[in-house]
C-alpha cells in the first residue's frame, strides 16, 4: 500500500500541468491527499518496525522515506513534464520553431492548446513563448521558450504583465524552461 501511494504521489506532481488545466482546486486537492496518504503510510511502517523492535529495517525504512519524500519534493515536476513533451513531440516543437525563425504565422497543434495558458504562443523578438502558468493577477509567469542560437540562460523573456523571466531548464533543440 506504501508503493501505490508513492506511485500515486508521483503520477500527480508529474501530471500537474494537465491536472491544473482540469480544475486549479482539484489539482492541489489531489496533490495534498497524496502527500497526507504517503506521510500517513510511510508513518505506519516505521511504527510497525519499531512496536516489532525491528531496529534496522524501522531505521532502513525511516531513511528511505525521507531520502524518497525529499527527492519527491524538491524535484521539478513541471519542467520535467515540459522536457517530456518536448521530447514526445518533438517534430511539433521543430516545425513550430521554423515557422517562427522564417516569420511565417504561428499554427499551434490541438494536442498543444492544453500546454499554454491561453492555447496560442507569443513571439518576443527572436524569442518564441507558451505561457503554461499565469498567477492570477499575471505578476508572474512560468513556461517553455524557444530561444535560438547558444545558451539561453542570459536571455530574458516577458513571461507576464508584471514579470520578466530567464531560462531555467533545457528542455533541448533550443526549448526551454522559463521562471
């Protein structure tokens, strides 16, 4: 039961873009439901060692948990996930990326829509951007970027109204993270 809450929690922080596209509230319920159900389990088992006495395994397991919730929890899910569309699409990514490059207009795929906030993407300047998060008085943002040429690190990206973002990630062919 402790693996299938683990597996839940991960399936979750890993499908956070799409499950936020669903509904905001259900996504961050399903996120802490997870999270409560892992801590709750994880609890159990290291209690169930130690009433046994079982010294080594209650400290093997106290440690496994921790090292596996830390890494659960500091891990980034949502540029993880964007690296996995862009590496699943990646034909889409390119072709998008060339029609920005030779100024041609924009066609973003059906499949794309549910990535950016408002199913279309944004030239700035050489830059191409899909907005995926937006807080909600668009202060800040976050989304995937193509910035041609070499390391986009340096280049600064408005990401929303009140925000400027740089890359974070690569995601790779030129794709990147913004925060």
């Amino acid at each position: 039961m402790v693996s299938l809450a683990w597996l839940t929690l991960v399936a979750l922080e890993y499908f956070w873009i799409p499950l936020f596209r669903v509904s905001e509230l259900l996504a961050w319920l399903a996120i802490m439901a997870a999270w409560l159900w892992v801590i709750s389990r994880s609890t159990m088992v290291v209690l169930t060692y130690l009433s046994r006495r079982d010294y080594g395994r209650c400290v093997a397991a106290l440690l496994l948990v921790l090292s596996a919730g830390s890494v659960a929890r500091t891990a980034h899910w949502s540029a993880l996930y964007a690296e996995g569309q862009v590496w699943l699409h990646r034909d889409a990514f390119a072709e998008l990326a060339a029609d920005h490059e030779h100024h041609r207009p924009l066609t973003v795929p059906g499949w794309m829509e549910y990535l950016s906030i408002d199913g279309q993407v944004r030239p700035q300047r050489d830059v191409l951007y899909l907005p995926v998060f937006e807080d909600w008085r668009a202060e800040s943002g976050r989304g995937i970027a193509y910035i041609p040429g070499s390391d986009g690190r340096g280049t600064t990206i408005h990401t929303a109204s009140g925000d400027l973002g740089s890359a974070t990630h690569d995601l790779g062919d030129d794709w990147w993270w913004v925060e």
